[in-house]
C-alpha cells in the first residue's frame, strides 16, 4: 500500500463491513493497550478480526485483539476496534489512521479514543484515568501528519482548524458520569511520540517543561483525522506507570497491560455514562 490513502481504499473496507452488518455506528471507540475488556459490552455484535478487512491495518503487538466489533454498546450502535496499529509498527500514518476514514464514512458522529500512558505529571498514579484536555503533537511536528499528502477533501480542507481536538462539551458529560459514578479522575495534556523504546529521564523532563501531563504512542494522528473531518472526539488515557523522571525505576509493556486491569471498570464506568447521556448534546 502506498503511504498516502485513497478513498477508494476507504470504500472498499466500509463496503466489506457494510455486507456484514446492517448495524449504522453513530459512535466509533478505539481500545487502547491492556483496554480490550470493555469489548465484553458490545451487544449483538458482529466481530470481524482486522484481517478480513479490505486494506485495513493488522497489529502485530500483544494487547491489541485485532477485531472490530460492530453492535450496541450502553444503548448507542458503535464500532469498537480491539487494538489498533502504531507508527512504531512500521505503518504509515495513513495507514495508522486508516480505520478512523472508515469510521468517518460509516457515518460516525462521536469517536472515543483510549490508550495506556505514562505519567508526566508528579501527581498521577498508575491506575488513574486521565480526561484528555488537549494534545501536544511531538510525533507529527517534525513533519509525521497524518494529513500530509493528497488532501482528502471529501473529509475536510488543506489547512484544518485545531483549536479543540477534545470536544469540551463530550469531556463535560465525560466529567460529570465520573461523579456521579465517584469515579476519580485526572485532566490533562496528552503527548505523543514514536516510539517503541520509552523515554529517558531526560526525555520525560523535556516533555514535563513542555507542558505534557501523560506520554503515549497513538490517539493524537487519529484525534487529527477525526477533526480533519470535524468529527468530535472524547479522549481518554489509562495511566499505566509513573514516569521515570530520575531514572529510579524501569517501564515494562508488562506492567502497561496489567495497568489496563484496574483501569477498564473506571473507563467501562465513563464511557458508560457518555454513552447514555449522548442523545443530549446537539449534533454538529
Ligand atoms: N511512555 C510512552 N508510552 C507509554 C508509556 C510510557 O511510559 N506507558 C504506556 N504507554
């Protein structure tokens, strides 16, 4: 495939998906690390494993099922993909962001992105949920857009506004089932870098002093499609560990998946919530 995607690449994956099910998703959901559990939720699903998809991107990682599940989830019809594919993989950003074209095309109004992160901020814990208030795009900055190449102007124009890539009024009902739930949760600045190998003490200073509160490998390319096609998005982080701004301790992909565990019920919580307060946001 080459880097940059077309929409009959597009097309080609909404039509395969549209002959399995009769199901129109209005919300779109991507699991992140160690998140897959909440899968469990979708009703009357139809699950088609990554692979079967025209030119959709199958992810070589533990963690990530590698299914689309297609079905009601807490009284919305959504498509929730079990794990998603990263730059890391030695994907191209097109392809990194391909699923969320799809889901733009399916007519999906709402997208909720999850993924495991590291704690910036000196007052999160592994374990706590983060609300994403706004990002930083470490990844895309020295030229790793999602939106370079060909502009797909079916979606949206050359130049797309970014002024808020968390929709503030999907982050209100995201705070607002929280407490009501007496679910604890964190806000703040997610930052994305490439990846794999996680960051030096150095690093992590760097990205503190620029303002970040959690560090991640995903969300912020597919946060910029989505908005590229004005698609709200309601970002969420599970804190998987604690920075390692001094070198004191090591960051394993081990603990990032046992993290997930503790994290699910909090997220499963929140987005239940969202879910069954959506119908009273407006739609744009
Ligand atoms: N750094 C980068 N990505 C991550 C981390 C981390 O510490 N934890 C989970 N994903």
């Amino acid at each position: 495939m080459s880097e940059f995607i077309t929409i009959e690449q597009i097309d080609e994956a909404v039509s395969a998906i549209r002959a399995k099910t009769k199901v129109s998703p209005k919300v779109g959901l991507v699991l992140g690390s160690g998140l897959g559990g909440l899968a469990a939720s979708v009703k009357n699903a139809t699950v088609l494993p990554f692979k079967e998809i025209p030119n959709w991107p199958v992810s070589t990682i533990q963690g990530h099922a590698g299914r689309l599940l297609i079905g009601e989830l807490f009284g919305q019809n959504a498509m929730v993909m079990q794990g998603r594919v990263h730059f890391y993989e030695g994907y191209s950003m097109g392809q990194v962001t391909f699923p969320i074209r799809v889901m733009q095309r399916m007519g999906v109004q709402v997208i909720i992105l999850t993924n495991a992160a590291g704690a910036i901020n000196p007052n999160f814990e592994a374990g706590d949920v983060m609300l994403l208030t706004d990002q930083i795009n470490m990844i895309g900055m020295g030229g790793m857009n999602p939106l370079r190449g060909p502009n797909l102007e079916e979606f949206g124009e050359r130049f797309p506004d970014m002024s808020h890539p968390y929709d503030p009024e999907l982050l209100k009902l995201a705070e607002a089932s929280a407490q009501e739930k007496h679910i604890g949760y964190q806000k703040g600045v997610y930052i994305c870098l490439a990846g794999p190998s996680f960051e030096s003490p150095a690093d992590l200073r760097f990205l503190r002093a620029i303002g970040a509160d959690a560090v991640g490998m995903s969300t912020v390319p597919e946060t910029i499609v989505a908005r590229h096609g004005r698609t709200r998005v309601l970002g969420i982080s599970g804190i998987s560990n604690k920075a390692n701004l001094n070198g004191s301790t090591e960051t394993t992909h081990e603990e990032v998946l046992a993290a997930g565990e503790m994290i699910v019920p909090k997220l499963s919580g929140i987005i239940q919530g969202v879910m069954e307060k959506l119908n009273l946001v407006s739609d744009r």
